[in-house]
C-alpha cells in the first residue's frame, strides 16, 4: 500500500496502526513523507506489535524522534517476528535502538515461516 506523501499525520497513523493489528495480507506499507510525529510512530509500533503479515514498513522523511523510534524498536525486538526491512531516517536513530532494529529484521529475514512462530 503506497500512501506517501499523502497527509496522514499522527491522527492518520493511528487509525493505520489499528489497521494493522486485524491486517491478514498488507505485506508492503509505504508512509514515506506523511507528516507522521512520534505519536503516529507509536500507533504504528503497536500494530505491528500484533501482525504477522506485514514485511516491509517504509517511514522515511517523516518528524520521528528518538521516542517513536524507540516503539518501533520495541515492538520488533519483543513482539514481530515478520517485518523484514523498517527503512527510517538513520541520522536520527539512537545507535542502541539501531542494532536493535538491524538485528530483528536480519533474524526475521532469515527465519523461516515455522522458525518465526516459534520464536512467538
């Protein structure tokens, strides 16, 4: 799903991240550009928290801080076993939360469908 540079902002992410938490097919999303902040990144860390579909998450040239990108760190470190590439601005990523980030979606590019559901 290509959204970028539509205006979703926070409000938007929200309802997206709810989206996501019932989403059984959407495996590209693309939010590049939307105007979403820290709390539209959080929307988004809790639906992903929930999926098991969705592998590609693009959220490039949006304003999120250190505190979206620490949701987003979480949600894969604990929770999603299936996105594959998270592609954010890595200038503003605490170096700690970017090896997170980096080692999730390596493991979860390696791990197979079964490998994934038993590391749930």
């Amino acid at each position: 799903l290509h959204l970028s540079r539509c205006d979703v902002g926070d409000c938007g992410a929200a309802a997206i991240g709810t989206a996501l938490k019932r989403n059984r097919g959407l495996k590209e999303l693309y939010l590049t550009g939307c105007g979403i902040g820290d709390g539209g990144a959080a929307a988004v860390a809790d639906g992903i928290r929930s999926n098991d579909r969705l592998a590609e998450l693009w959220l490039y040239d949006n304003d999120i801080g250190p505190f979206g990108v620490s949701f987003l760190a979480s949600a894969l470190k604990y929770s999603n076993h299936t996105l594959r590439a998270l592609c954010l601005n890595s200038a503003r990523i605490h170096p700690e939360w970017k090896r997170i980030i980096d080692h999730c979606t390596r493991m979860n590019r390696i791990a197979g469908p079964m490998e994934a559901e038993a590391r749930k």
